[in-house]
C-alpha cells in the first residue's frame, strides 16, 4: 500500500531498529553505571576518614594527645557520613586508629561492616572488609 504524498512517519522495522539499539546500549552502560555508583558511595567512607584525621591531627597540635584527658577516648567525636558510620580507637597518647564501617541497605551490601577502611596516626591505609568478605589490603579498595 503506498502512502499519500507529504506523510511522513517510521516504518515499523525502523522502530525495532532503534528499540534494539536503545537495549543495546543499555545493556553495556547499566553494569558500568551500579560500579561507579558504589565507587563514589565508597569514596565517601575514604573521604570521610580523611577528614577526620585532619581535625585529629589538629587537635593533637593542640592537646599533643589523641585521647581525653581520662584515656578513655578519641579526642574528636565520631560521626557518620551518608554512608558510612566513622570511629575512633586511641591506643595511647601518640596512637590511633580510624575506622570507615559501611550502613546496612545504604546501597553497600544488607548488612552493616560489609565494607570497613581504617587509617592510622602514621598514614597506613587498610581495607579489612570488602563485599561481606575480610581481606586485608594494605590500601583502600574500590572496584
């Protein structure tokens, strides 16, 4: 059947065509995009630490002690990050560690401590918990 002159329109295999395409695409890009969000939802634990060991550092200028005057705690109170719970653990006056533990159902695994990064008062960067499994990389690890 011809059309009559001047419409203008898709044919139907042309349609499947782009439909197809459109899959296509998705189907390659949606796994890339889940790992970049979970990379930036980790660098927001990594980050995190970061930052709090700069006012650690800071206080410790301040007080030349990373505890309370009662050894019974870090000098900074710990906080958390969107995704992220962040704790402080001073072993002596001149030692410390900071911990990065995941939340549960915050996109990071269903259980909370599926991801745990820890830093030290000598820079030493650790990942003791990646994807619910203990490893011990001796760096923070992403995808």
């Amino acid at each position: 059947m011809k059309s009559p002159p001047g419409s203008r329109g898709f044919t139907l295999l042309e349609m499947a065509i782009v439909v197809m395409i459109a899959a296509l695409i998705l189907v390659i890009a949606l796994p890339s995009y889940q790992d970049f969000i979970i990379r930036t939802k980790l660098r927001s634990g990594t980050d995190g630490l970061s930052a709090f060991r700069g006012l650690l550092e800071q206080s410790y200028q301040d007080n030349r002690s990373y505890r309370t005057d009662d050894d019974s705690a870090c000098l900074i109170a710990t906080s958390t990050t969107e995704h992220f719970d962040l704790s402080c653990a001073a072993s002596s006056d001149t030692d410390y560690v900071l911990s990065a533990t995941s939340q549960a159902n915050e996109g990071l695994g269903s259980a909370d401590g599926d991801y745990v990064f820890t830093i030290d008062q000598d820079g030493s960067q650790v990942t003791t918990q990646f994807e619910g499994a203990s490893v011990s990389y001796t760096y923070w690890h992403f995808k």
